[in-house]
C-alpha cells in the first residue's frame, strides 16, 4: 500500500473547510459517527490558516533541533537522574520563550540507578578446557540486584508462559530462567508491529515475577526488538505486591538463540551480576505550558510527550522526538492563531518509562476539570510518519469531536478506534473519559532501537517527524477553533 501523500491529505482538507469533502474515505472505519452529535466543525474554517499551519509544519526544523538539544546536549533522562531534572528546566524555557504560561507541576518519582551489568556462560556443551562465553546483558528498570559477587546458577529456557505453568515447581527452583519469545517479526515488518510488541512484551513485564512464584533465583528475557544488532532492550518489569522480586535482565536476540541452542544440546550453567539500586525518591515535575483560550477558555486541548527516558541511549527516539512534535504543534499553531477559542496545553511528563507517575498525578491534580479536556494527544511511537489516528474513549465523547478526527485521519488511513489508551501517560484521564489520540506511525524503524544503547540523534529522520507535524498541526487546531 502506498502512502497517501500530503497534497492529497491537503486536497481533502480543503474540500473538507469548503464543505464538500467524502468526509469518510474509510467508511467501514467509522462506527460511531453516524449516531453522535459532532459539535466540533472545522467545516467553516478559513483555509488560509489551514493552509499557513501545514506550510508552517512543511518547512520547520524546530522539533527536530529540540531532539537534538533533549538528546545530545542533556542525554539520557532517567526520572530521578540530573538530566532529567535539566529537561523539565530546558523544556519550560523554551515554552516561556514561546510565550506560553508555564508552570511545573509536582510529580514524586522513584530513583532506580542501574550498576554492573555482567553475565558469562560458565557450563555448556562442547566448552573448550578454560573458556567462558560472555553473554551481553542489561538490567530491566526497577529490579533488584543480585550479590556484588554475582550469582552462578543452572539455566532454564522457557519459550512461555504455558510452558513454565506446566514444569513442576523443582524443575525450575534456584534456576536462572530465560525466557526466549520472540517478537513476530513478519506481523511486525507487515505493519502489525502493535500487536506483535504487545505479545512479545508480557515476558518482559510479567515473565521475571511468574519465575519468581515458581523459585526462579534470577530471569532473563530475550530483548523485545526488531533489529539484529546484537542489542540489548531494557525497559520495565513489574513485581505485584507480596511477590519475591529476582534480579532480572534483558540479553539480545542473538544471545537468547545462543544459549536456547546449547541447552538443547546439554547442561547451560550462567554467571550473572546485575547491581542496580534504589535511591530515595525526588521530587519532579510535569511540565504544563498553555496557551490560553479566548472563549472557553476553561475546555482544553492537551498536546504531549514524555521527557523522561531510559539511560542506555539519549531518549531520541523515546520520546525525545515526542516532545519535539508536541513542543511544535503548539508553537505552529499558535503563530497562525494566537488566539484559539479553546486552550491549547503543551505537558511534557515525567516518568512514563519507570513508573507513569507523572500521568496519574496529572490526573489527580485535574480530576475535577477532566471533563473539560476536549481530547488528549501523546507522542511515544518516535519519528515515524502517521499511518491513521488511534483513539480511545467513549462514543459520546470521541463522537463529540468525530468530524475533526476524520477530517484529518481519513486522508492517511483513518480512524481506529482502540480500547486501551494509545499513550501510557494519557492512561488515567482516559480512563476518566478523556478522548485519547496518538497517531499510528510507521514503527518498524523505533523497535530496532527502542530502549537500547543506540537510541541516539543520528536515528531521527527529520522528514518523518514533520510528516507527523503535518497532520497533527491541523488536528490541534481544528479541535481547539471550532465555529
Ligand atoms: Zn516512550
């Protein structure tokens, strides 16, 4: 399928502002709009300004200059780290230099910091007298440390969760459990990346705790990525309350494979130190700068991405570049209307790697003017061009503002409805009804490096990211300038 360019996006846009636009390109793809009352028209919208914020979008570079600010000059942005704290600083500058009102809202955040990273094959099949293999390993955010001295033990592939259900318990206690699932590249590589990291994912999330309840003493997963460059992915693991917690790591693909076919062939015996640490919490920040409304100016219009990331590259793709987009989707639109009827609000938040705390203490600092938040848009899925518009909420709310999303969504693959938020950070005020929006990128490009080491600068396409600007631009000012 090809891309649809943005002159036909462009034409379809302006059928649409002179009211004679197929307001559906995807009919099969609109379910709620037919039998909801649309009160947010961009019908009678001037195309002039339609027209300057494209052009704006077309040519900038300032998002794209941010990334490279966030990412080069801070680096990476662990919550709780310096650089963190120095993005929250740097990104409210610059919002102030835009002429937004900006203020810091309180965020308390865990402080994990990761240490010695180090594993080794000790017993294998066919070993030369003398020789170990070293197995590249990184820490997965928020887990405990093994010994200083590391921990040696037998290893135990697992390919599932259904398998691990079915060993007996001592088959698997004082084990070094890996769990070798593999992303589905073909879903991935065929567009159906969404579904195939979520699969993939749940050995990530899930798979060091559920090896912990059957006496696992540490667990490594295979890294959750599409590349073969012998990377390793971190990212987040959770223990539920009460659960053991066991040191857990990420390895690349090509080391999982390589261990996963020596135990097939006879006892794997791994040395591994891990010696992250918890410091006491900080207090952070997210960052909220808006630009007020002139008529209700009450009902918002939230445009976002996170400024933390994790700490083995720069945070470029994740979320540097999301920050960038939000920060000039806000700074385009309001060059060509400085004075929308609705507020526009730029937050850059805090935390979405290693705990959402950010998210949650939005939600609870708003809780009671969420029902005013017209829509919410977050950027997580780096600088790749939008394929549709993901959206989650009610019928009644997203049918509010239906015309708007097709208008814009239509042009470039449509309009999905999704049940779960399409932005980790917009999770709780869309469960407190607010209509979340992301758009669907083109994600291929993110996974190979997604929470790696080579998460840096030189990955982001500055084409892309404007071809993301470009839709998201109208789309914020249509939802905050209605008639
Ligand atoms: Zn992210």
């Amino acid at each position: 399928m090809s891309w649809l360019d943005i002159t036909n996006a462009s034409m379809v846009w302006t059928l649409a502002l002179f009211g004679s636009a197929p307001l559906s390109a995807n009919p099969g793809q609109n379910p709620s709009r037919a039998d909801t009352k649309d009160t947010t028209s961009i019908m009678s919208q001037t195309q002039s300004s339609a027209d300057a914020v494209r052009d704006m979008a077309h040519k900038s570079s300032y998002g794209y200059e941010q990334v490279r600010f966030l990412s080069n000059s801070i680096g990476p942005r662990l919550t709780g780290s310096p650089q963190a704290a120095a993005a929250v600083t740097y990104v409210a500058q610059q919002m102030r230099a835009l002429g937004l009102e900006v203020r810091l809202e309180p965020v308390t955040v865990r402080h994990w910091v990761r240490g010695r990273e180090e594993a080794e094959l000790v017993r294998y099949p066919g070993q030369a007298e003398g020789t170990r293999q070293r197995i590249l390993v990184t820490a997965l955010g928020n887990t405990v440390a093994t010994p200083d001295e590391g921990i040696t033990a037998p290893l135990l592939v697992i390919e599932s969760f259904v398998q691990l259900e079915e060993l007996p318990a001592d088959q698997v206690k004082g084990k070094i459990v890996l769990f070798d699932s593999r992303l589905d590249d073909f879903a991935a590589e065929a567009g159906r990346w969404e579904q195939a990291y979520a699969t993939a994912v749940q050995y990530r999330s899930n798979g060091p705790s559920q090896a912990a309840r059957k006496g696992a003493v540490a667990t490594l997963v295979r890294s959750v990525g599409s590349g073969r460059f012998r990377l390793a992915h971190t990212g987040l693991t959770t223990f539920q309350d009460g659960t053991r917690q066991i040191p857990a790591g990420a390895v690349p693909a090509e080391d999982a494979e390589l261990m996963a076919e020596l135990a097939k062939e006879g006892a794997v015996e791994i040395h591994l130190v891990l010696t992250p640490r918890d410091l006491p919490s900080e207090q952070s920040y997210n960052v909220i700068a808006d630009l007020k409304g002139n008529q209700k100016s009450e009902e918002i219009v939230l445009v976002s991405g996170h400024l933390d990331s994790w700490d083995l590259g720069t945070g470029a793709l994740d979320d540097a570049t999301g920050v960038g987009i939000a920060m000039d989707v806000v700074r385009i639109v309001k060059s060509v209307c400085p004075h929308p009827r609705r507020t526009i609000r730029f937050v850059g938040w805090m935390n979405e790697e290693n705990g959402g705390a950010g998210g949650r203490a939005y939600a609870q600092a708003h809780a009671s003017d969420l029902a005013n938040h017209v829509a919410a848009v977050e950027f997580d899925y780096g600088d790749g061009r939008p394929l549709a518009l993901n959206v989650a909420g009610t019928d009644e709310r997203v049918g509010a503002i239906s015309n708007v999303l097709h208008t814009i969504g239509d042009p470039i693959g449509g309009v999905l409805r999704v049940s779960d938020s399409p932005g980790s950070d917009l999770e709780p005020i869309n469960e407190a009804g607010v209509p979340a929006i992301s758009p669907l990128q083109d994600a291929r490009h993110y996974f190979d490096y997604h929470h790696s080491a080579a998460d840096t600068f030189d990955k982001v396409r500055v084409d892309e990211m404007r071809r993301v600007v470009e839709v998201i631009a109208p789309l914020v000012y249509a939802l905050a300038h209605p008639d």
